[in-house]
C-alpha cells in the first residue's frame, strides 16, 4: 500500500499541476496603433541634421504618423503572458530649400555653405517631400496585478530592436489595460519602448 501511494499522490499532483497549467493557456492576437518608434529619435538626431540643412540653406518640417502594431500574446499563466510585437510607422518630411540673398546670388554651391547666405525670409524656391517607413520588433513579459472578470490591468518588461539599428533598447509598459470578456477585448498601453513612445490602442482577438 505504502508503495504505491506516494507514487500515486505524485501522479495526481502532477496531473492536476498539468490541468491547471492548461486552463490558464491562452492565446490572442492584438491590433494596435501608436506613436512612432523611440528608435527613430536615436537614429536620426534632427538637431545635427537641422544645423547641416541651415548651412545649405534648407529647413525641413517632419511629420510622425501613427505606426501599426501587430502583436502575438501567449499566457501561461492567470497572471502571466508573453508578448510579441512587429511595428512599421511612417514619417514625412518636406525639404524647403531657400534663395540666396541678392548680394550672394552669383557664388557657386561651395561657397554659400553657411547660412548667413540665404534669405530665410523668402518664400522658399522649392520643398521635396520625402516618406520613408520604419519598423522595429519587440519581445516583452507582462504581469497582470489586478484581474477582473472583464478587464485586467499589467506591467510589461522587455527588449525590442529597431530594423535601421539592430541594437537592443528596453520595452517598459508601466501601465496596460485589457477590457472585455469574449472573443474580442480592447487594449490600451502607455510605454516607452522600440515600437512606440507614450503608448498605443487597438482591440485583440483571442484565439
């Protein structure tokens, strides 16, 4: 008797530990939009590039537009889940190029690299826009501190890499929310990470 029932009560713990397990698995896909990437700051600092187009006489106007998230969760646990996030976001700049002022107006390029050159006060001679997409990915572990029958709130710790600069920044959601019980739910984030700045919303899916 003695032989059998330690090996037994294992196997029921084991087996309830695995159906445990398996009543927390979950799996959603999210639809999300934010602000554009951190890394985008990181990799081209305007400030040096404002002062490079002054000196040609140019001047630029950029616009952020909200990027798209595509996300994959995986919870393993009523708590615990794991994240997955591809982003792409677009920005738009419009190049103003500048006149010479009249007393310059017969030197060559090289000569007239310095802004003091152009008349800043003019209506520009011409403005090129320019679009470029960007994307990063980013991988994160949320912990869900509050859990509600029809909303949940977490934090979320991770690591992303932007496509233009294969270097890891941190992912850090101090504050996410997921509302809504069925197959469809909402979610709204405030972060700082590689695939937005401030935060994002959108709806999920769980599969």
């Amino acid at each position: 008797m003695q032989k059998t029932f330690f090996p037994t009560v294992i196997a029921l713990l084991m087996l309830c530990s695995a159906t445990a397990f398996a009543q927390f698995q979950q799996r959603s896909i999210e639809i999300t939009t934010g602000y554009p990437s951190f890394m985008h700051s990181l990799e081209y600092p305007w400030i040096s590039k404002r002062i490079d187009m002054y000196e040609h006489g140019q001047r630029y106007g950029e616009y952020y537009q909200p990027g798209i998230n595509i996300g994959y969760t995986y919870q393993w646990r009523k708590r615990w889940e794991v994240n997955a996030l591809l982003n792409a976001h677009l920005t738009v700049m419009d190049v103003f190029q500048y006149p010479l002022l009249p007393e310059y107006a017969d030197r060559t390029p090289s000569e007239t690299g310095s802004s003091q050159y152009y008349d800043w006060n003019a209506d520009p001679v011409s403005t090129t826009r320019q679009t470029k997409v960007y994307g990063a990915f980013c991988v994160s572990f949320r912990f869900k501190w509050l859990v509600r029958e029809s909303f949940s709130m977490y934090s979320g710790l991770g690591a992303g890499v932007s496509f233009h600069i294969p270097l890891p920044v941190p992912y850090f959601a101090p504050i996410g929310i997921q509302f809504g019980k069925g197959k469809v739910f909402g979610i709204v984030e405030a972060n700082i990470s590689a695939a937005n700045t401030f935060g994002m919303a959108g709806i999920g899916l769980r599969l």
